[in-house]
C-alpha cells in the first residue's frame, strides 16, 4: 500500500477508532464490534506489550480491515508493527531519523504535526497526508481551516480529545480526511459509531 491508496482509504473509513491494548482478547472483541458496526480503519497504539500480539490477530481475522499501529517513536517498535502486519503506521510528531526508519520498513506512515513549521518539514519529505496533534487542546478546528488556505495539497488527520459532538465541524473542513479518536470505546461513545460514520460523511458532501 502507498500513502495515496491509504489517504483514499482512510477518507472512505472517515472515522479511525484509537485502540489502547490492555488484553488482546478484550481489545479483539472492541475490534470485531467496530467492524461490524461499519468501521473500516483502526490504529493500534503500541504503548503496551500486548500491542503486536493484538495487531497480529488482528490483521488475521479481520484482513479486509485497515490496521495500522500507532505511537511509533523508536526503530523497535518500527520493527514489531510491520512484522505483526500493519498496514500503516502513525507518529506523534517527525524526526530525520524516524523518517529514515520509515522508510526502509516499506510501510506509508501518518506522522504527526502541530505547527506550520511541522507541517512544511512533513512534505518536504514527501508526506501528504499528516495527523493533526492533539486536536481540540490546540483549537484545531480553527488552525486546520486556516491551514486548507496554505497547505492545499496535505490532508490531515486530527486526534486529540475528539469526541462524536465535533464530528460534524472536521467533516466540514475540506482538508480533513478522517479523524481519530478513542471516544467510541468509553462511557460517553454518543450515538452508534455507524450513526457518527454518516454524520461526518454526510458533511463532507
């Protein structure tokens, strides 16, 4: 998959389910509900030892699914995502180094930016599609439409405090081609995530 293939199918999930694994059996279980309720993307952070195996089962019972792993900082974790499958891998921020890693795993990445600086750092090395980090603390919905305005080509991935109210305002936004969040998986996850799907397509046009 190249990050072209990715943007498209990430803009058709148009929402991407955040997965913390704690146990892999209940982190498969949240997964197998997510895809029947309509969710097509999901990112797996690798922030626990049990996130490879997660990932790996994943990719096995659900290979129609988009699996990627997320929170990638370091060659290692580089390594464990691609050898249990992912189909992409995300970034809270982009070093020279980490882009070097990248790279070489032949895996298209997500990497994460803040700033205008950032973000003309990730396309000159070749990124167009960037995640937007964290979201709502930075008042995102008012930097990204900025951002339409100057960064014409990049689509942006926001997650940060994302819940299913705001659904609506990212999905307005033309350079926003999905969003990322945890919400779903909690006490407060609003409407059914199929429900949330439609409200974000629907304001795209």
């Amino acid at each position: 998959m190249d990050s072209k293939e990715l943007r498209a199918r990430l803009a058709e999930a148009a929402i991407m389910p955040i997965i913390t694994v704690r146990a892999v059996d209940k982190a498969l279980a949240d997964i197998a509900r997510l895809i029947e309720e309509g969710v097509g993307a999901i990112e797996i952070v690798f922030r626990t030892a049990e996130a490879a195996a997660a990932l790996a089962e994943a990719r096995r019972r659900f290979p129609k699914a988009l699996i990627g792993a997320g929170t990638m900082l370091r060659a290692e974790q580089v390594a464990k995502a691609v050898a249990a499958g992912a189909d992409f891998l995300v970034s809270p921020g982009l070093t020279p180094r980490l882009h070097e890693i990248v790279a070489a795993a032949g895996r298209p990445m997500i990497p994460g930016v803040l700033t205008a600086s950032e973000v003309l750092a990730a396309t000159e090395y070749g990124y167009d599609l960037v995640k937007y980090y964290p979201a709502q603390p930075s008042n995102g919905l008012m930097v990204l439409a900025d951002y339409a305005n100057i960064f014409t080509d990049v689509g942006f991935v926001p997650t940060g405090k994302i819940d299913a109210s705001v659904l609506s305002q990212y999905g307005a936004l033309r350079n926003v081609v999905a969003v990322g969040g945890s919400w779903m998986l909690g006490d407060h996850a609003g409407s059914p995530i199929r429900e949330q799907i439609a409200t974000f397509r629907k304001a795209k046009g």
